[in-house]
C-alpha cells in the first residue's frame, strides 16, 4: 500500500508538469491525494509499532512539513523567473521527489514487497492433523477469519465518537492551513499589491514553525501528556490569532 501510494503520487506529478487541460489538472489532485492518503495512513501504522514512537511519528511528520517550506521557495522562484509564468515546471521538484520517494520504499521493503500467489493446501498434508481429530484452520479459512475480525474491528472504530471528533477536527484544520497558506499569497499580491518575488515566501514561515513544532514537542508532549500540552497549545495559537488580526 505504501509503494501504489508513492506509485499514485508519481503519476499526479508528472501528468502535472506538461501544463495539462484544467480537467485533467483537477483530477490530478484526486490522484496525488489518494497516493497521500495511503503513504499517510498505512506509514502511521507502521512507525507506530516500533519502539519510541512518538518520536518516530513526530520525524515523519516534521519531514511532511520539511516538505511544505521548501514548496515556497521552488514555486517562487518559477513563477517569477519568466513572464508569461511557466508555473507548471514548479511540478518537476515534487515529481523528483516522488520518484525518490519511490524508490526508497521499493529498499526499505524489499523483502515484504509482492504478491502472494494463494495455493490449494490438502488438510492430510497439514503437520499435526490427526485421523479423527478435528483438523486445523486451512489458510482459506484463516483468511476469512482476518477479514472477519478487520470488518468487525472497523465498525467499532466508526462508532466511537472520539474518532469523529478527531476526523472533523483535522478536517478544519487542513482546510484552513492549506487554504490559508496558499491564497494568502494571493491576497498579499492582488489585494495589497505585494511583489510576488517576496510575499511567495510568507508561506514558509508556517511551515517552518509547523516543521520546529513537530521536531521539539514530541517529547514534551509525550512527558507531560497529550491533553494537558493540546490545552496549552491551544490558547497559545488564539492568542497568537488575535494578535494577527488586530
């Protein structure tokens, strides 16, 4: 899962940087977002298994937001090195990216990575089975089992409503960061006449800030707990609003 998402990643990329229709330049970002979805998830699962992984979680996503400060500086200086912009080869940076990206998880997983061709397992060739013993659980019958139990494992979380809070909260949450971080370039330009050259860089002081945040708090966070620290944090960041807007 973690290869197709890196795979879908790729291929949105690249079908962005020839300058596409507009169509086709929307559904690229089902694509990458998918792509973004599985390495996301299915990379979560895995650090968390590992040992200190809080601190693990916190590397990942603080190299999430490495990602998002450099984006300011390469879409910059594309968009105002030529005129007419050829904004579009700004998409060759994260292609790059993509392709490395690919490849480290083709290293990292070699030996996991692959099909499993499902083959006819005769019970009397089964070590252990016993004439008159109840046989053990073909593989067939293992794999319905852990279907079974993955169905049933995903209705309880659905029905806990600590997981809805938290879907809705990030929810809000990346659709105001990722609209705020990308029209207030537009604002600052259009609106207030800003020189693109410089206002393209607003963007990655939150993502500096996000990238800082992730690296340093893990352990705090993790000593003094989750709920206490998000309190604090919390009233910090609408003070820090406050003052923005006044």
């Amino acid at each position: 899962m973690l290869f197709l998402g890196a795979a879908l990643q790729v291929v949105a990329q690249a079908l962005r940087a020839w300058k596409p229709p507009f169509g086709l330049f929307v559904v690229t970002f089902l694509l990458v977002c998918v792509g973004q979805g599985y390495q996301d998830t299915h990379g979560n699962t895995f650090v968390a298994s590992t040992n200190s992984a809080h601190r693990g979680l916190a590397f990942i996503h603080a190299m999430y937001m490495a990602g998002c400060l450099c984006g300011p500086f390469v879409s910059t200086a594309v968009a105002s090195a030529n005129s007419p912009s050829q904004w579009y080869l700004f998409y060759l940076f994260p292609l790059g990216l993509g392709v490395i990206n690919m490849c480290l998880v083709l290293y990292a997983f070699r030996d996991s990575l692959g099909f499993k061709r499902k083959t006819r397992v005769d019970p009397a060739n089964i070590p252990g089975n016993v004439p008159g013993v109840p046989e053990q659980q073909l593989p067939e019958t293992q794999d319905a089992a852990d279907n079974n139990r993955a169905l049933v494992l995903m209705r309880e979380t659905l029905a806990s409503r600590n997981v809805w809070l938290l879907s809705l909260f990030f929810f809000f949450f990346l659709g105001a960061t990722l609209t705020a971080s990308g029209w207030i370039v537009e604002y600052l330009v259009v609106v207030r006449d800003g020189d693109l050259s410089r206002m393209g860089y607003v963007p990655a002081g939150f993502s500096g800030g996000s990238l800082l945040g992730r690296l340093l708090l893990a352990e705090p966070t993790h000593r003094f707990g989750e709920r206490r620290v998000i309190c604090i944090l919390t009233i910090i960041s609408l003070a820090m609003q406050i003052i923005f807007w006044l």
